[in-house]
C-alpha cells in the first residue's frame, strides 16, 4: 500500500487587500445574493463569473418546496454563461452567501460542474470564496475538489 498525500492550495486574503481587479467580481457576488429565491432555508447564494470579454455574469439560487429541484446559484450562472456567451472563457468566480461570517464553498455537484467547464474552456479558473471579512481564494477547482471525477 503506498500513501497519497493530497494537498490543495488556498489562500485567506483580507478583504480589503484583494486585488482591485477583482473588488468589482466580489461586489457584483455579493449584490447576486439579493437575486436568491430562498424562502424556505435564508440560505441566500450569489454567483459572479468574469469573462475574458470583461463581462460578469450574475445568478443566485432559486428555491422550491420541493429541496431536491432547488438550483444552485453557481449552476445558474455556468447556463447563463454557456447559453449568453458560448464563446467567452471564463477568467474568475466570486461566491458569497449573505448569512455567514466565512466564505462558504459550493457543494458537490457545482464543484463538478466547474471541473467540466475548466475541461471544456482548457483553463483553470481564479476562485474567490467571499466571506464577511476575509476570502478564500485558489486557481483551479481541483484544490476543492481532490480526486475529482474525471474521464480516463
């Protein structure tokens, strides 16, 4: 049996010392959050992808008495994404959640779909994982995601 040592990167970083290229991103994920349709938890999710373009696309998730068919905000706006833009790449994500003090991480299933977008534009992408006071930050979703699903 051999041990395999896995060891993502990701870096806290004050708010206020995030790269000022990235403060509009980080804003626009926090003003997504008023999007989120979420009566039943308060569990309120915004979403902002940069495109290579200059373009931030916006989404938030949408809840449904029924839990199992309630959409994520990052799926949201990866179909925006793809569907509005078919031809940009995607440079950076900003995720905030407006109910807690740290940055939360998106679940499975959106790490995935991530994954399956990186594959598809040929790049890893720049994460920022909003909190009230500090954000984690990485490049590639493979540092959340370790042994991540792949085609062999």
């Amino acid at each position: 049996m051999r041990k395999i040592i896995i060891e993502p990167t990701v870096f806290e970083i004050e708010n206020d010392k995030i790269d000022a290229k990235y403060s509009l991103l980080i804003s626009k994920s926090m003003e997504a959050t008023k999007l989120s349709y979420s009566p039943y938890s308060e569990f309120k999710v915004g979403c902002a992808i940069l495109l290579d373009n200059g373009e931030i696309v916006l989404g938030a998730n949408q809840e449904n008495a029924s839990y199992p068919i309630c959409i994520c905000a990052e799926g949201i706006t990866l179909g925006a994404v793809s569907t509005q833009f078919p031809s940009q790449k995607i440079i950076a994500v900003a995720i905030h959640v407006s109910n807690l003090e740290v940055p939360a991480s998106p679940c499975g299933l959106c790490r995935q779909s991530f994954l399956e977008y990186e594959k598809r534009m040929g790049t890893s992408f720049e994460y920022f994982l909003v909190g009230k006071k500090h954000t984690f930050y990485f490049n590639g979703i493979e540092n959340i995601l370790p042994l991540a699903f792949k085609e062999l």
